[in-house]
C-alpha cells in the first residue's frame, strides 16, 4: 500500500456487512457459531442509512437468514448500491426464496463443502447439503440469474471441489472458492493445509478447466485460484493488500475493520464504530482509520480472499490480463499451466507486507471477537426453524 493511499484512500467501492454472528451450522473450519452475538445489540437497517454508495456489498454472517429483519438490511442497501451478494449455508430455503421474490436481482452464494456426506460433515449438520441444493435449484426455477455455490477448500475436500464445479457448470452458475484462513473472525488459529500436495494439484486441476472456458470471467477465476495456491505454499501476495481503501468490513455490533483477516497475534484494530459518527465520511476519513490503513501497509500476513484480492486485481488489472492471456494461449494449445513460479508483482507496496512474520509476545494472544454472548434455547429453536 503506497503512501497516497493511505493518505488519500478515497471513497470505498466494496463493503461486506457481517449482519450476525448467529449461526445453525457447525463448521470445523470455522468457530463463529461459538461465539455468537446478541440480536438486541446487532446493527439495525437505520444505522446502516448512514453509508455510502457501492458498486458491491456482501451480505454475510454468521448466517444472515437468521435475522428476521434482512430484508429490512437489504431494501437499504439496494438502494446504495449497483449489486448485492447474500452469502449463506442456504438452510433457511423458504426465507431465501422469499427474499428473491422481493429482490429478484439479488445474488446468492450457497456455501457448500463438498457433496452430501462431505459437506455434512464439514458443516455440522445433516441435511445441510440438501438444503443448499434445494436453495439454488428453487433458485434457478425462479430466474434468478446471480446464483452459484461457494466452496472453502481444507483438509478434506478439494477433490470434492472439483465434482461441485462441474456441477455448477453443468446447472449454469457462478462457482466461487477459497482455502480456510485463521482471524479473529473465524475464531482460529489451527486451520493449515496438511495435505498441501494434493490440495494444490486440486487447484491446479480446477485451473486447467476453467481457462478451457470460453468466458473470460472463468479465466481471471484462474489467476485467484492461482493466489490460493500461493497462500497455501506460503507464498507473499501475487499483488498486494489494500483492505481499508477499496473495501472495508463492518461487525454486527458497528465496528468497522479493513477485513475478516487479522489477528490478535500479528495486529488487530478497529477503524471506528458506525455508531459513534454522525456521518460516514467522518470515520473513513478519521486519524484513527489512516493509522489502521499504515497497519494494513505493513500487515505480515499473506490472506489471498475474495474480498481483498478482487479489489487490487481490478486496481492493477494489467497483471491479472497479462498471465491470463500467457496461460489462455498455452491451454488453447494444450499445454499445462506451470504453478512452480507463481507471479509476485511490485506496484509500490511496503516490502514488509506479507512476510509472515509473527511478534511471539503475542503468540499465545487468542483470536476474539471481544463480544460475549450465550445463545438461549429460544435463539437456538428460531435459528433453526424452517418458516
């Protein structure tokens, strides 16, 4: 991150609101469900009047469809911005279906693991992969058009990866993937790739096909899958980080952060809290948001998620284009694409970023959101109740 961005960082074109902490699902690659916040303290649609325009907002959890007022949250935001994602576990298929009738332009990714046994067993609850499928199937027969599975690659699952993609080519929907990441947001510290030869050869795999596409979309999808595979070797950035200009996060209780990837171990800090400005320009634009953005600049860790690398991969594009139209050529003359010298491109960015290095006065710090709640029966029988 260059000196002017952090001193001149403009207005920001992506947001991911996390609406909840809630969540029925049980993932092993992720705690949030432990650690839950409270629907009375949870950010309301008025308190998010006072945002921006977007060209993108991502609406996530937790599980967004456990919060009885999300349509309330995304009426606000549709009128603030050109596209609205829902991430969700698609459990909750008839409220899902029910906010498409209303939004019909609204886009919805499915988080799904794996086929049915896999994805079950990853996320905590049976059932969960029929759900999802049912969720984009009743999708797909409505006419929405911006549907698609999303898949978190771990331990156990990229050869599923590969049979999810398929699937989702053969019903004619978005496929978006990543590789789980440690943060406070995830509540982890322990997710690493043990089986990094097999996982990488997936992605690689996953590469070849989607360059064999004919939409240019699925070849730019290449080169970030292509970033996975240098996260996981350990690798710095193919480009660099700047969370906190193009995109931000919010929490559900109003703090703002530049993403879902820090860490108490390397660094953690707010830019502000929502609730405490009259307007958002003055927290954006606030001393407090500039030193989190010179944190940022020298951030040790080498996160590669969509929410951070879609931004710089728009911002640089030229490098993105430039090993996209290289490995087209090889794949339309049937070559394999070589991962062994992955690109680390130099646009100005602070040399210490992304070198993993790590503070051990704050090795044993663990991951927290600093927000304690404890979930009552009756929150546990609406989260999973089916109207």
């Amino acid at each position: 991150m260059t000196y002017d961005v952090v001193e001149n960082p403009g207005m920001p074109t992506d947001v991911s609101i996390i609406t909840t902490y809630r969540c029925q699902m049980r993932c092993k690659m992720c705690n949030i469900w432990e650690n839950p916040t409270d629907a009375t303290k949870e950010l309301t649609p008025k308190d998010l009047e006072k945002l921006p325009g977007f060209k993108f907002v991502n609406v996530t959890g937790g599980e967004p469809f456990v919060r009885r007022d999300l349509e309330d949250i995304v009426e606000v935001m549709y009128r603030k911005s050109d596209r609205i994602v829902i991430s969700t576990s698609g459990y909750h298929h008839k409220r899902i279906f029910k906010m498409a009738e209303r939004f019909p332009n609204i886009g919805i990714r499915v988080s799904i693991e794996g086929l049915s046994q896999r994805n079950d067993d990853l996320r905590g609850r049976e059932g969960g992969f029929d759900r999802g499928l049912k969720t984009v199937l009743g999708l797909r027969d409505m006419g929405v058009k911006d549907v698609g599975f999303g898949c978190t690659v771990s331990n156990k699952n990229s050869e599923d990866m590969l049979w999810l993609y398929e699937l989702s080519k053969t019903m004619n929907m978005e496929f978006a993937t990543a590789t789980f990441h440690n943060s406070y947001y995830f509540h982890r510290d322990d997710n690493v790739v043990d089986n990094k030869d097999e996982v990488i050869d997936d992605f690689r795999e996953l590469i070849e096909r989607l360059l064999k596409e004919n939409h240019p979309k699925s070849w730019f999808r290449a080169f970030f899958n292509l970033g996975l595979i240098n996260y996981i070797r350990g690798g710095k950035r193919m480009l660099p980080c700047q969370a906190g200009t193009a995109n931000f996060f919010i929490e559900p209780y109003g703090d703002v952060f530049p993403c879902n990837g820090l860490e108490e171990r390397y660094w953690k800090e707010s830019m502000g809290n929502l609730r405490d400005y009259e307007t958002f320009d003055e927290l954006w634009f606030s001393e407090q948001a500039k030193k989190v953005r010179q944190l940022v600049s020298t951030c040790p860790k080498n996160c590669w998620m969509v929410g951070t690398a879609a931004p710089v991969m728009k911002k640089y594009i030229k490098h993105p284009v430039g090993w996209v139209v290289k490995n087209k050529l090889k794949s339309m003359l049937g070559k394999p694409i070589c991962i062994d010298e992955i690109p680390h491109y130099d646009v100005g960015q602070d040399s210490r970023q992304g070198d993993l290095r790590l503070d051990e006065s704050k090795a044993a710090v663990p991951n927290s959101t600093g927000h304690e709640y404890t979930l009552t029966q009756v929150d546990l029988a609406d989260m999973l109740a089916d109207e």
